[in-house]
C-alpha cells in the first residue's frame, strides 16, 4: 500500500513525506539554502512526522533534496532562543517516536542538520558527506541536549574538536568514529528501515526508551546560565550579521 502526507501547501513544499509499504520518507525541500530550517519549516517537519506514525508507518527516514542533508537553521530566520526552544521540542519527538528513525546523509549535515542526525537512532551517510557544528562561529551555544548527544555518539574527545575549533568532520571521520554506522545513500537507509519494520513493535519500542534513558540530558544550572548569555549576547548579533554580510566576525566576549 502507498500512501502520502504532505506538510503544508507552497508551491515548492519545503517538507514532503511519502508513505509506502509502512516506510516514512520525509524530504526536506529548500535547496536554495542547502536545506537550511526555518521556523515554518520546522513546524512542517514536525507535523509530517506525527503524522505519518499517527498512519501507521513503521520506521521514518529523514533525507534532503538536492544532494545536501540540511546545512542547518536558516540564519536569515534565526531571530532569537524562540527557534531553539522549538527546536528542542521537535529534536526530542524525534528521538523519542515510537518507530526507529534513520538520516540519509549526503552533502551538508552541519548545525541543524547534525542535531536531527542526532535525533535519529541510525545514521546512513555516502562519501560526500561533512559534519559539523559551527556554534562559536556565530556565537550561540547548542542545547545541552545536543551536546550530551553529540559526545555519546561521536566520542567525548571527537565532540569537544568539533564544537570547539569548529572543525568539520568528513564522511571517513564520522565513519572512523562510529558516528555514521552504514556507508550508503537513501536506498540503503530505507533497506535498513524495511528490515526493522519486520521486527516486533513492543521490542522496539522498549529497546529505544532504554537506550533513550542513556543518552537522557540533565539541565545543569551553570550551563543554562552559559547558554542565557550566549544568546543574548552583542557577539551572537555580530556573528549573524557577519554571515549576512559574508565577513569574519569580530567577537568581543560580550
């Protein structure tokens, strides 16, 4: 049986999900940006997954058009902690669904893109794919969330190079690291998702809340004090608007 949901109704649909055989391909659609978020974006991504496991889907594939993953929150959007208090919101919906979820990752999978990676219990990624999270670029900081995430998966040494030289990761890094666990495209993502829609729902289910329960992140009060700061400081107006004029950003600690 094939189905179909579709989130929204532009023109170009920046989210589109496809339902066939009880395999959930959501595409994120904004190639103009890499496949950058916006906030409206993010609403449709999350519908469009609520909705096609409130159908019946089995597993949920997570892909982007274009050649790229997603480059991540769409900076020219990105006005203040509103979109990260969203984002947070729809990342743990994500981690937490009732099916496994997969990211077909090629191209860019860089901020945004490597939190939804995140939020995906398996990570499929063809040789073309890069990984990073450039926060100190900007001069914002991720979620704790993210964070406790990204070190459980990437390796707590591979986490702290990522996010605090802003070094970007290869395909053969993320691979090396275990942070992708199968080299392919989205054919071998939705293999993957087809063999796990045969297994037992409750076994998964429960398999998936107790690994959850390892990666669980506990706000610390010196963190969200840290995290306060940094996005309502006078460098984070500085890092967005370098980027909008396409300079370096010169941050003052302030």
């Amino acid at each position: 049986m094939t189905g179909s949901v579709t989130a929204g109704s532009e023109a170009v649909e920046p989210i589109r999900c496809e339902v066939t055989d009880r395999i959930a391909v959501v595409t994120i659609d904004r190639t103009a940006r890499r496949n950058a978020l916006n906030l409206d974006a993010l609403h449709r991504l999350d519908d469009a997954v609520a909705s096609a496991v409130a159908g019946g889907a089995a597993a949920v594939v997570f892909r982007g058009e274009g050649g790229h993953f997603c480059a991540g929150a769409d900076l020219k959007e990105l006005e203040d902690q509103s979109f990260d208090t969203r984002l947070r919101g729809v990342l743990e919906r994500i981690a937490t669904a009732p099916v496994p979820t997969f990211a077909a990752i090629s191209g860019a999978c860089m901020g945004l893109g490597m939190q939804l990676a995140l939020a995906c219990d398996i990570r499929v990624a063809t040789d073309d794919a890069y990984f990073g999270i450039p926060a100190g670029k900007l001069g914002l900081v991720v979620n704790h969330w993210t964070l406790q995430r990204l070190a459980l998966n990437l390796g707590f040494g591979a986490a702290r190079l990522m996010v605090l030289t802003a070094e970007t990761f290869t395909s053969d890094d993320a691979w090396r690291l275990g942070f992708t666990q199968v080299r392919g495209d989205l054919d071998a993502a939705v293999a993957l998702a087809r063999r796990s829609a045969d297994l037992a729902p409750l076994s998964l289910q429960g398999s998936k809340i107790g690994l959850n329960l390892v990666e669980r992140a506990l706000d610390e009060p010196e963190f969200n004090a840290a995290f306060e700061r940094a996005w309502n400081s006078a460098d984070l107006a500085e890092g967005r608007l370098a980027f909008a004029e396409r300079r370096s950003p010169v941050f003052k600690g302030v």
